[in-house]
C-alpha cells in the first residue's frame, strides 16, 4: 500500500435520493453529463485524478492543493444551470490507495468538509487554505470552526463564493438525520454471491425511501455502518446482519435469519423486509437514549422526532403523551415540518385506536385532518404521509375507500412498509374480505420479533381470524398482543369474545372483569364500533359481549 500526501476534493450530488425517487431517469441523466461534460473534465484540466465514484459523489485527489480548490470553484461555477446542485469539501493530508479505494486522514476530513458544505458551495480547511495562499483565483470567507466527527479538534473552516450560514451538521449531528451506509454484503458460492448483491442493493433502495435516515454512498459519511453474509447449502440459507454504531465503534444489533426454499426473490423480499424494518425501529431507540437526560426543551428539531418516535414505541398512554408534547414543541420551532405534522396526525388517532374504546374526540379528528392534509401538500410522495392519511379516512372518517387508495400509493411507493400491510389489511377486515384480511396481517407478522407495533398486528391478525370462526388462533394471537402491551381494550375484548366461541364462557367472563379493571368506566353503551362496512359482522362481537355482561 502506498501512502502519501495528497489534496483530495470530495463531492456530492444534494438531495440525491428525492431526485431518484421524483425522476430516476433525469436523476441519471444528470450524473451521467456530470461526469461525461462537467465535473470529471473540469478535474482533469486541473491535473487531478478520480480516485472513486460513490454513486452520487466523487472522491478526486491532486498533487496541488491550489489546483483541487480552484478547480472546486470552477465546478461550481459551471453548475449554474444545471437542475443538480452539488456540495464540494477540500483537505490536503495523508492518503492510502488499496484494492482500487482510497483512503487516510485527507479523504475523512474532505469528506467531512463536504457534508457541512450548503449547496453550491465549496468548503475548505484552514490546513488546505494556508498551503493555497497567494495561489487562488477567488477569495474564500472564513467561516469559524467545527467539531467533525471523529475528528479530534477543531476544524477551521473557509468557504466560497460566501461565509456558510449554517453548517448542514456538526460532528455529534444533533441536528441531522442518521446516515447509514451498506457495506456490500459478503458471501462465498457464486449462487449465495448473487443473492448477497441483490440483498444488498435491496436494501439500499429501502433506506433510500425511508424518511427518518439517509442512505451514504461512503462509509467515512455514515453514522451508522450495516453489514452481513449470505450462505447457503441447497436450498437451505442464512442470512446473518449486524449494525455498528461508528460513534461508539460497537455493535447495537445483529441478528440472524434461516430460510428455506428455492424462490430467491422471496426470499430476497422477506430478508429485505425484516432488515431494513428492525433497522428503521432500533434507529430512533439508540438516538433517542443518547439524549435520555436532556430536557426537550433544549433539543434540536431531529433530536424531538427521535424523542417522539421513541416514546411511541412503547404502548402505554403516558409514554403517547410525551411523544405529542415532543410534535408539538417541534411544530413550534418549525411550523412547515411535514414528519411531525404525520407523526401527530397518527399519534391522535393511534391514541384512541390503541388505547380508547370510545373513539377519536372531535377536537383530536379536527387536529388529525388538518395535520395530515398540511402534511400531504408538502410532501405527497411519501409513504409514511401516505400510510398515516389512510389511517385517518379508515378510522376517523370511516371510508375503507378512500383508505385503500391512499394505502395501496402507500405500498407502491415503499412495497415493504409492514405499518401499510397491516393497515390494508384492516382495510380488507372491514370490507367483509376476510381471507385477504388474515394474509396480509400474515404478512405483517413477518417482521422482526422485537418489532414494537408487533402486538397491533397481533391483534389486528386476531380480528380477521374472528371473522374467520378459527376462534383458537384468534385467541392465540389476542393473548400474545397481550402479554406485549398489557390490558389494552381492543385486546381484551378480542381474547373475551373469543374465549366464548371456544366454549369457556367462565375464563371470557374473567377477562371481561379484567377489561373493566382496566378500564373501569368502560360501557358498552358508549363503545364505538369498528369500522365494519357491513353491520352484521360488528354484531357478531358486540352481541358476544351483550351475553358476557349479563
């Protein structure tokens, strides 16, 4: 391996993964005369090199520093026009190249540089600014200095045409989304290899489209590293994943799956699906406990919807509480955030649909609309907005149409998101389509055994199997969204009504004096019904609970 002293310029294309997902084929477009007309000739007329691309970036090294930072300008310059913006950071410091990669201290600090960098910028540090002196065809601004992370000191930071305004994060990243980036997962036979890359390029696609993380293209960018090996004999695999948190250098979770069969894209789809879903819950959970001791009111707005996200995985009505008073102050700081807008909207109507029997208030159905229609003008093409404004027309204003609408765009923009399968399914429960009901809760059953919404597919899997008259698994399914969120209403009143058809009237009468222990100015009266497009099938549970009451 040969090291050396180098000047590296790292770009990045801004918002690349919302340009894929809006237009892939101008997204494509876009790079492909980047690197053919603009910036991979322009690094070549300044005597540089491409040392990487990294999909949406480029890591290129000069033997004069004043060339890469000129030639930053000049990129820049030519971008005026182009329907991408990019962000450039400049460092001169120690490189390694090694099995066609690069890197060392030069390639992490530029990288660095370059994720603080606002668009149409180029950054660079005080180290590559006073070997350039004298040398360069346009002033640079000082802009302060930085903690970057994983850098020891600070970082003194210049900037062109103008002072940034703002670093885009800061080295602890308080105010940023956590970035993860996929290694290429590892694999030995030619068959198992196949299956690693699609895997792989899988859930690259996933983490590309979920709202709460952003996908790097550089490990030196990430946050968050996620790694694993396919192996297989016949048609026996295992799929081992573990994720490592690059702050603390150690692994949060790692897990292994076993899967049998020949239907590679089955089986490519259920890995990708329980991956990319345990990754998308354990996110919130770490950030959230690193910022455990300090009052919300001193957090940033990303630091609140970790916060938020967090206490909503735990089933319990104080926990909901402070996941909406965490929306609330972050729709103080920052009145257009479309998450906190869904996340509220799902919040009020989670609220009485997980832990009410008498339904959504109108003050929290008037909030829950407004919320969630503010939300979707902003941003239409996400499938959490999409997911949350089907909850609200299923359960709020009762319209299994329109609900299936919104959850179908849902699943067609994020085919994988097991909150819309099971929500569809609800859809399918209350239109009278009971087999489709029970699959797709199947479906949803499919995730990651310590998935916290598990015990609602649980129950929601309990419902249709009630329609169904298989009464024993129904009961199966209320117990085991029981023993995970304890004495929930719809639960109790699941595993009551099912306990009666399987012929043990004594234990069903138990588990209604426990349903009223819980709930002690519970009413039949007052209870308001599920969503049943045909009334004859809401009867059969509340007739059930009629005989039990008397």
């Amino acid at each position: 391996m040969e090291r050396r002293l180098a000047a590296i310029l790292a770009a990045d294309i801004v918002n690349y993964s919302r340009l894929m997902d809006e237009d892939e084929a101008a997204a494509l477009r876009a790079i492909q005369r980047l690197r053919e007309e603009l910036l991979e000739p322009e690094v070549y007329r300044w005597r540089g090199v491409v040392a990487k691309r990294l999909g949406d970036g480029w890591l290129t090294e000069f033997s004069s520093v004043s060339d890469a930072i000129n030639c930053a300008v000049q990129i820049q310059k030519s971008m005026a026009e182009e329907p991408v913006d990019l962000r450039i950071g400049v460092h001169v410091g120690d490189i390694v190249h090694s099995n066609d990669d690069i890197y060392g201290t030069g390639v992490n600090l530029a990288s660095r540089l370059e994720a603080i960098c606002q668009a149409g910028f180029v950054v660079a540090s005080g180290e590559a600014m006073r070997l350039a002196k004298g040398t360069l065809n346009e002033p640079f601004h000082e802009s302060g200095s930085a903690m970057l992370k994983n850098i020891e000191d600070p970082v003194q930071i210049w900037s062109w045409p103008k002072p940034l305004s703002e670093f885009a994060f800061l080295g602890e990243r308080g105010g940023a989304k956590p970035r993860i980036f996929v290694v290429p997962f590892q694999s030995r036979s030619d068959e198992a290899r196949d299956l690693a890359d699609a895997i792989s390029d899988d859930l690259r696609t996933s983490f590309s489209r979920q709202s709460g993380v952003v996908l790097v293209t550089s490990r030196e960018l990430a946050d968050f590293l996620l790694e694993g090996t396919v192996r297989g004999r016949g048609d026996h695999w295992r799929i081992s994943v573990q994720l490592t948190d690059l702050d603390s250098r150690s692994s949060v979770w790692s897990e292994w799956f076993d899967e049998l069969g020949d239907d590679l894209f089955s089986l490519q789809d259920r890995c990708v699906s329980r991956v990319a879903g345990a990754v998308r819950v354990r996110l919130p959970q770490l950030l959230s406990q690193k910022t455990e001791s300090q009052p919300m009111e001193s957090m940033d707005v990303e630091q609140l919807l970790n916060r938020a996200m967090n206490h909503n995985f735990t089933p319990s009505l104080v926990s909901w509480e402070e996941s909406r008073k965490a929306l609330e102050l972050v729709l103080e700081r920052d009145a257009e955030n479309w998450m906190a807008m869904t996340m509220l909207c799902f919040n009020r109507i989670a609220t009485g649909r997980i832990f009410g029997w008498r339904g959504i208030t109108q003050g929290d159905a008037g909030l829950a609309k407004r919320m969630i229609e503010q939300a979707c003008r902003i941003k239409p093409a996400d499938h959490v907005v999409r997911m949350v404004r089907g909850a609200y027309f299923l359960y709020v204003e009762r319209d299994t149409h329109a609900a299936r609408l919104e959850l179908e765009e849902s699943l067609r923009l994020n085919p994988i998101f097991y909150h819309s399968i099971d929500s569809l399914s609800q859809v399918e429960l209350y239109d009278g389509n009971f087999e489709e009901a029970k699959q797709l809760a199947d479906r949803a059953l499919d995730c990651d055994s310590a998935y916290p919404y598990r015990h609602l597919y649980h129950r929601d899997a309990g419902y249709a199997d009630l329609m169904l008259e298989d009464f024993s698994s129904a009961l199966d399914h209320f117990q085991r969204a029981d023993r995970a969120a304890p004495d929930l209403p719809w639960n109790l009143i699941g595993m009551a009504v099912s306990r009666l058809h399987c012929g043990d009237r004594e234990e069903a009468r138990r588990t209604v004096a426990s349903l009223m222990e819980a709930v002690p100015d519970f009413s039949l009266d007052q209870m308001e019904s599920l969503p049943f497009q045909d009334r004859v099938h809401w009867n059969k549970i509340s007739s059930a609970l009629e005989t039990l009451s008397t």
